[in-house]
C-alpha cells in the first residue's frame, strides 16, 4: 500500500503549502482532508490551470479542490479498481464506512499484478511458531525430516535431500555422481544460468544443447551429436513445468553409459505418463525459491534413486562429516543444509501441493481460453499425450513484428508485470568458451520473441481476464 502520510493536505493549507506537499511526493496529486475525511483531490495539472486565472498562494486549497473524483472502498476487490485506473487516473483513494482516507492504491504498487507469488495460507506461520517456540530454527529439528519424508512419498519414494537452494541441489547432485575435472555436462542452451554456474562448479564443462522449437526443452535428436569421449551427463531441464522428452533421452544416457540428472526447478508436480518428473534420471534437482510452485523462500532438494549417491550427497552436504564420527571428515564437503523454519514452510506448502498445482494448471486454463482470438501471439504453451504440464509461469512467442520490450514496458503501465525468456547460453560473456550445437536458431528466436506472464496460485479468472484484456490492447497499439 502507498504511505498515505506524503498525499495529504487538510483543506484549510494554502496553495502554496499544497504545492510543497505534491513536489515532495513527486508523483503529481495530494488528497484534502478534513480531520481524515476525503474532500477532494488536487493535481499538478489543477494547479498550472489555476495559475493561468489566478496568482494568490495563499488561497485556501479547498476553493480550487477537485470534489467530482474516482474513489473506492477499502474493501473493494482489487479487479475493480484495476480497471478504473486510466492514463490520467494513477492514484486512487481508498476510503472506510465514515469516508475516512485509509489508504491509496496505485496501478504500479499496490494493485500491480505482480509475475509469481507464493501461496502462504495454510500452516505455514503455524509451523514456524513451534520452531521458535521449541528454539529448534537451525538445520536440525522434526521439520526437516517430515518435509524430505513427504517429498520423498510424492516422488516415488526416491532418496531425497533437503539443501539450501535449487543451484547447491544441482552442485550437489554433480558432485555426488563424481562428476568434476576433464568432464563434460550436455545442458540445454536455454535455461537459467545455475545450470551451467553448477556443471562449473563442479569442475566440468557445460556443452550447450538447442532447444526443440515447440517443447522449449532440450533437442533430443541434437544431444547424440554433442556426445565425445569426454561427456559424463546429461542435465535435462524441464522448462516453465513442461516436461522434456524424457523417454528418447534415457534411452540416449543408457546407450552411452551416461548420468541423468533433471532439472525439475520449474516443473514440481508435472507428470509423464502417471510418473512425477524427477523419477526417470540418475538424479534430480528442486528449487523453493520464492518465486517457485512450492517455496520455502530460499531452499532445495536433491532425489536419488541409488541410496549410495544418496547417502554420499548427504555427508558432502554436511562438510563432508562422517554420520557416525563427529567431526570426521570423509570428504571436503559444504555447508548446504535446509534449516528447520524453512523445511516447516516447505511442509506447509506440501499439505496443500495438489491444490496448488491444480490451481496452476487452472490458470493456464484461463489463459488458452482468453487468448484464443488474440493477434500478435505466434505459440502458447503446447499440449502434449502422456504429460500433465504444470504451469510454473504461462509463456508466449510474439510474432516477429513486435518489440518484446516495449510490450513487457507497455504491460507495466498497466500494473502488469511480465518478464522475458532466458537468455541463451551461448551468447553470455560467461559461456562463450564451452562447445554447443551448431544450429542455435531456436534458442535464439525464443529468446528474441517470448515473454512470461503473471501466474501466481492467488490469481482469479478476473485477474486473467484483465491480464488478456491489458496484452490485445498493447498488442494492437504496438501492431500500429
């Protein structure tokens, strides 16, 4: 909510007062009050029409106040007062039953759609009360062996190893294969940067694959063409919660002996042909960031199907300490633990993680069906046989003919925040060195032309439809 403090001037200040008020706020308007209730509304375009009439500062802002103006209830849904904002309607006062100024909403801050937000509403503070209640808020304690238990029941029963992020998961998962010095990992060319930091990490090289045009995975028909004497692993990244194709490319690692490890940071609760993601590699990695399906603010996880990666990960997670020795090292390791307060979040979150998913699958929903008569977009999200997509962040290709970056600017004029496709690989200073595929077309077209859109668990089909009705409009005028 905007501070209210900076907007306000009691109708009995003059002009010149006022004035003082809107220069030190900065944003052009100042609300009169009097003893907290609404009278009118002044802005800078109010004043310059006045002082083409008139050159006293001391008059008295209440006789030259707006008193015909847009205003709301406190308690007016926020898809309401969205669709009263206007290119010259910024701000608009929120009122309580006594027509008290209670607070302000703005199409940037309080009432901008923001890209993704976590879902809290269940037993999160709960849990983190009884942590602070018991002082157990460090990496040990019930919370943390109740949230690797559940996830490990949610996927198969597989090994699995709470860390601190999604980028010590995929390190930890690389070290744990003995995957390091003179190796090679094959990771898609369009992916967040961890995938390639961690391969690095680890002491490998990252070789970076294209991408299938449709899927925005990972080539299979490429990945065999990259293979040398050198590569150990292939990193699968299942992207925005669409699933890669898993099958060609087991088949692939088990013909050439090499690990599988999935990146399933964006894709908890997709499933291929009634299997979770995250059950098919020799490894796979989770992130709970904040911005993720399930979070826990900042954290990870590691699944194994072998228990002896398994228990290797788990001491190398905890510096590298023998389990039965205290303070006997077996190997060097790292600090990567997942502390108690944060695993009660994630446990939290788990209780409701079929909700949650269902809810993000119904969004993506609403998407296809609002856009389906929408100019300007060149590919949505595809459907695929055998695979429940689970919609981490609903993303679009827009047709050649348009500035990506003036619609991601345009949207958020309107309160809608949206954010563009990765980067490849390839092209960042970072990377330039390491091998990839010939032909990087895809990942570069992909790049150019797609932009993510809000899709939070708390959206309603309102919020969606506003979202829609916001994109045909800057589409149209961007078109013009």
């Amino acid at each position: 909510m905007e501070s209210i403090k900076g907007f306000i001037i009691e109708y009995k200040k003059t002009i010149k007062e006022t004035l003082s008020v809107i220069n030190k706020n900065g944003c052009g308007i100042c609300f009169v009050v009097k003893n907290r209730k609404l009278l009118g509304l002044v802005t800078d375009g109010d004043l310059r029409r006045y002082f083409l009439k008139e050159n006293n500062l001391e008059c008295q802002i209440s006789d030259i106040m707006n008193k015909k103006f847009v205003y709301f209830h406190v308690q007016t849904a926020a898809s309401i007062i969205r669709d009263s904002f206007k290119e010259d309607i910024k701000y608009i006062p929120l009122i309580d039953d006594e027509f008290n100024l209670v607070d302000i909403a703005s199409i940037t801050k309080t009432h901008r759609i923001q890209l993704l937000e976590p879902d809290l509403s269940g037993n999160e503070m709960n849990y983190i009360q009884d942590c602070l209640k018991t002082n157990w808020i460090s990496s040990q304690g019930q919370y943390v062996k109740k949230f690797e238990k559940l996830f490990s029941e949610l996927h198969l029963n597989r090994y699995s190893l709470s860390v601190s992020n999604g980028t010590c998961a995929l390190h930890l998962s690389l070290k744990a294969l003995d995957i390091g010095m003179g190796d090679e990992v094959i990771v898609p060319n369009i992916t967040f940067a961890a995938c390639a930091n961690a391969v690095i990490q680890a002491g490998a090289d990252p070789v970076f694959c294209e991408i299938n045009k449709n899927t925005w995975c990972i080539k299979s028909s490429e990945i065999e063409s990259l293979i040398t004497s050198k590569t150990k692993a292939i990193m699968v990244v299942h992207l925005y919660g669409q699933v890669a194709d898993i099958e060609s490319i087991k088949q692939i690692a088990l013909k050439y002996g090499l690990y599988l490890i999935e990146d399933c940071a964006e894709a908890i609760g997709s499933v291929f042909k009634g299997k979770p993601v995250g059950v098919f590699g020799d490894a796979a990695t989770f992130s709970f960031f904040g911005n993720k399906t399930i979070s826990t603010g900042e954290g990870g996880m590691v699944l194994f199907k072998d228990k002896n990666f398994a228990s290797k990960c788990k001491i190398l997670r905890d510096h590298g300490m023998n389990p039965d020795i205290k303070y006997w090292h077996d190997f060097s390791g790292y600090n990567y633990r997942l502390t108690n307060m944060q695993a009660a979040v994630g446990l939290a979150q788990l209780e409701r993680f079929k909700s949650i998913v269902e809810k993000k699958i119904k969004i993506s929903y609403w998407y296809e069906s609002l856009l389906h008569d929408c100019d300007g977009i060149s590919q949505k999200p595809v459907k695929i046989k055998f695979i429940k997509h689970s919609n981490w962040l609903y993303t679009i290709i827009l047709e050649k003919n348009f500035d990506k970056n003036r619609v991601i600017n345009e949207l958020f004029k309107y309160g809608i925040e949206t954010r563009r496709i990765f980067y490849p690989l390839n092209e960042m200073p970072p990377y330039k060195k390491f091998k990839c595929s010939k032909d990087l077309s895809n990942s570069k077209f992909i790049s150019k032309h797609g932009i993510s859109l809000p899709t939070s668990v708390n959206l309603q089909k309102d919020d969606i439809s506003y979202i829609v009705k916001c994109l045909k409009k800057v589409l149209v005028n961007s078109y013009n």
